[in-house]
C-alpha cells in the first residue's frame, strides 16, 4: 500500500526546500570531500575545487554542512 502525503507535510518541505535547496553542491560534492578530508586530513576547498572544476565553492560551512561533518566526526576548521 502506498502512503500518502499530506498536504500540510507537502508545504513543510516546500518551505524547507526554499530554505535548503537539494543542489549537487550539498548533494554530491560537499559529502564527498568532507569524507575524502575524513581520510586523508587537509583543506575542503582543493577537494571542492577537483569534484567542481571551474566554479569557486563557498568555503563558508552552511547548518547542514556542521551537520554533516559532525556526523562524520570532523570538526570544522577553525577560523
């Protein structure tokens, strides 16, 4: 049986989605650097700047960005 969303649900993630885009960046890209830093240690940006060549990557971390590291287990660069 499949389930059914409510409208009320539907709207939440409308708003949540104008909050939070579901782009590549924090799709795809973000996730794979911060676990390819996880294993090898360094700076995020030259790994942003291999997986998104030609586009210069904010290096601010967003909310979801702290809390993907923290799920990781990294701490965020400090400064």
């Amino acid at each position: 049986m499949k389930s059914i969303m409510k409208p009320s649900e539907f709207a939440a993630w409308v708003d949540y989605y104008e909050l939070c885009p579901f782009d590549d960046m924090h799709r795809y890209h973000r996730p794979a650097a911060l676990i390819a830093q996880s294993m090898r240690g360094g700076e995020m940006q030259p790994l942003l700047e291999i997986l998104v060549p030609g586009e210069r990557p904010s290096s601010d971390y967003s909310d979801a960005d702290l809390k993907t590291m923290e799920a990781f287990g990294i701490k965020p660069p400090v400064g």
